[in-house]
C-alpha cells in the first residue's frame, strides 16, 4: 500500500507528516529491491521500515517495545506509520537486525545530498572552504554485545562522523567498537578539496603529510610541546588574539619529522593557549584558529541528537541492527533539517521540533474527529511508485 495512502479526508497531504516524509520520495525511487529470506513473506516493506525507525527518533520513544505498542495501539501511528497488517514483535527484530541496512544506506546518502543542496552555507564562514568536524562518540552497549569491546567489565560502540559545519548537518559515517582508533576514520569522513578539522586525538606527522598528498586539508589541534623546525615566520598582528604563525617540520628529525611544510598557528583565548596545524596556507591565521573554534559544532551536534532525537537509546544489539539504528536517526535529523529550512527558514531546534511533534498530535486528533463526518476520499500521496516490496 502506498506510503500514507489510507482512508481519509482530503486534507490529509497537508499533514506535517507528508511534508516531513516528502524527501523519502526520490531515493525510494531507486532503493534496492528488499527481498524475503527463505519462504517467509515480508511483514512489511523497506519502505514501512524506513517509516517506523524515523518515527521511534521522531517522537522519542524509549524502547523497541514502547514503539511497537504505539504501532499497534495508537491510532494514528497505527493509520499512517505501521504496516497496514500490523507488525509483530519478532518480525520487527528479525528485519532490523538482519535486513534493508543496503536500503537504508541509499536513502541516507540521497537525503544528505538533499540536505547539502537544499541547505545554505553560514555566511560567516562562506569563504572559507567546505569545513568538516570529525569526531567519535561512545555508546553504552549491553553486555550481550559482545561485538563491543571496550573494556573489562563494560561494552561501548563508537560512532565515527564528519559533520558538514557550513550547513550543520552530519555526512559520512563509521561504526566500530568501543576501543576502535578514531584517526584511521577520517579518511573515510573527510574527502579530497574539504578540510577536515580535528582535535588533539588526531594529531598523527604521517597523516598530515598523506592527508596533503591526498589534497585532504586539515587544521588539528596539536600539543603545545610538539617540536618545530622552523622554515620561515609570518607577521603576527601585535593586537591580534595570534602569537604565533609559522610555516616548520612537525616532529624530530630522522624520527618522525614531516617531510610536507605544515604551518602552525598558537593564539590564546581566556588565558588558555591553542596550537593549530594545518595546510591551508590561503587563509589569515586569524581565520585558522576560528575554523578550529567552529569544531565545537560536532559536539554540540551529538549532544543534541542523543538528548532530543534518543538515538542511544538502543533497540538493537548486532552491529547490523545498531547501523541501521544510527542511520535512521541521522536521516531523521536531515529531514528536520530541511523540514525548519523550508517551512521555517531556521536550522533545526528544539523549538520547531516540538512545534512538528504538537502538529502531528493535533492533526492526528482532527482526523481522528472528522472520521465520521461524512464519506471519506482515498488520499494518495503518489508514493506507491517508491514503494521496494
């Protein structure tokens, strides 16, 4: 059945539901088929999938069970979310733990391309290349995750991103265990022309020099004490924030040293000194050390996703299951993203997710309402095409 497509009155493709699934229509376009394994028939599509785990980030629900008894007791996520049939508790576990990850995928990376197209560049910081922050966050695992070693005792995942900061939205993703490094991911989150920024942690003279090779630009905070062999200083503004800018070898001699020029910038901020490098050679050391401050943006970014969109709260155990956990709710924060953009003209908050979550509630009680009032019409929203049952 198409997605929304049910018994209703007309106004129902007004619903903020449809205007916040709209994005789902082109990537399902072009979905791999998801097929049943063995002689078993699917419960539900990709397609309802998709629909049920943005749901479970959308409106907060804390556990795997919680959802699936709003599926099958609330009438409006029964009507427009749930399979048309319903879906069963062991059907529901078996198919995120096992299935449509190749799907969800593909719709993922459409709706980031959306996302990136749709959205525009914060003007203070339009002129200074396309900045991605990288960093790694742990999730609390069960200790039936065995897969998530961390340590004695405790089981941590580790979610790996690069988060486009122009546009406040994440991209790339990695998953490992809890103990996985994070500086072999940041090839994978950052690509050649983009300047990944980065904390301490990354601060790796090999890298800086295959990152250059590879036209993969950095600024990574490095130790005050790291050694320098200085090849030549540039002019430091007496008044500036910037006490230091040179270009030098990283490292020791015969040891470790760089063999690519890295320029190096120390400025000070409440009484606290910062050491940057980095290959952007084109920008004023005043702008390397804003693009550092701007890192902050991921970690406010994780904070809020886990806090309001209840990522970690997890309803899967296998790595299989806790990816397609994490990439629903990243595709659910890039709906809202262009949701606030195009209704809104604002970058998501709490605020207008709130507005969102209260205008499916209400809508949901209008409906309900206006049920009897008369012979109902077939609302269809023209997805059925999309659909990968």
């Amino acid at each position: 059945m198409p997605l929304l497509a049910r018994l209703h009155h007309t106004r129902l493709d007004t619903y903020s539901i449809a205007q916040l699934f709209a994005p789902f229509k082109a990537p399902l376009a072009h979905a791999p088929a998801l097929e049943a394994k063995g002689n078993r028939p699917l419960q539900m599509t990709f397609e309802d999938q998709l629909k049920i785990l943005t749901y479970y980030h959308l409106e907060e629900h804390s556990s795997g069970r919680h959802l699936l008894q709003v599926l099958d007791q609330e009438d409006f996520a029964a009507t427009h979310i749930a399979p048309p049939d319903g879906i069963k508790k062991s059907a529901f576990f078996e198919a995120l733990n096992s299935r449509g990850l190749d799907q969800m995928v593909h719709v993922y990376e459409d709706i980031q391309k959306q996302a990136t197209a749709k959205l525009p560049i914060a003007k203070d910081i339009s002129g200074l290349g396309d900045l991605v922050a990288v960093d790694g966050s742990l999730i609390d695992a069960t200790m039936s995750m065995t897969w998530a070693d961390y340590r004695e005792g405790a089981k941590k995942a580790k979610v790996h991103l690069g988060f486009d900061i122009g546009r406040g939205i994440p991209q790339k993703i990695t998953l490992t265990d809890g103990k996985g490094d994070e500086r072999p991911q940041a090839e994978r989150l950052v690509a050649p022309g983009q300047t990944g920024v980065y904390d301490r942690y990354y601060q790796c003279y090999k890298n800086f020099d295959e990152w250059q090779a590879q036209e993969r630009h950095f600024v990574c905070r490095i130790k005050a004490i790291s050694r320098k062999t200085v090849l030549r200083t540039n002019v430091v503004d007496p008044d500036s924030h910037v006490f230091y800018d040179a270009v030098v070898f990283l490292g020791t001699k015969d040891a470790n040293q760089t063999e690519r020029e890295v320029r190096v910038v120390g400025y000070k901020v409440d009484n606290t000194s910062y050491w940057v490098a980095t290959d952007r050679f084109d920008l004023t050391a005043e702008q390397i050390a804003f693009i550092y401050k701007l890192r902050w943006t991921i970690e406010s970014f994780f904070a809020w996703w886990k806090r309001h969109l209840k990522v970690y709260h997890l309803i899967a155990r296998s790595p299989y299951g806790l990816m397609m956990q994490i990439l629903a709710g990243l595709i659910t924060y890039l709906l809202l993203a262009i949701y606030c953009h195009e209704k809104h003209g604002e970058r998501v908050s709490i605020k207008r997710v709130r507005e969102l979550r209260n205008n499916i509630r209400n809508e949901s009680a209008e409906d309900a309402a206006a049920k009897g009032s008369g012979p109902p019409d077939i609302i269809d929203l023209d997805f059925g095409a999309y659909a990968t049952s």
